[in-house]
C-alpha cells in the first residue's frame, strides 16, 4: 500500500474553488496506474475559523 500526505495552509482569503477544480482536473490522470483500487482526493475548509 502506498500513501501519501500533504498539508498545505493556504491563506484566509484563498479561493477554495481553485483547489476543487484542481483537484477535479488532476484526478482523472490515476484513473490508468495499475492496481490502484482506490483513491481519494480530501480537503478541509474553514467556515467561520471553524473546520468543516
């Protein structure tokens, strides 16, 4: 099994839609690594200085 991390701290006024896009975009090229059985793109967004 192979994972992997990164955290990235993004400032306050970032716009979280670049990230989904990116990630919307980037995705698809996993879709062709042998035996790979799943993948997961996460993120985590504050709302009101709370996470959600």
């Amino acid at each position: 099994m192979i994972t992997a991390h990164y955290l990235h701290r993004l400032p306050a006024d970032h716009d979280p839609d670049r990230i989904r896009h990116r990630a919307k975009a980037s995705g698809p090229a996993w879709d062709a690594t042998a035996e790979l059985y799943f993948k997961g793109l996460l993120s985590n967004t504050l709302q009101g200085g709370a996470a959600s």
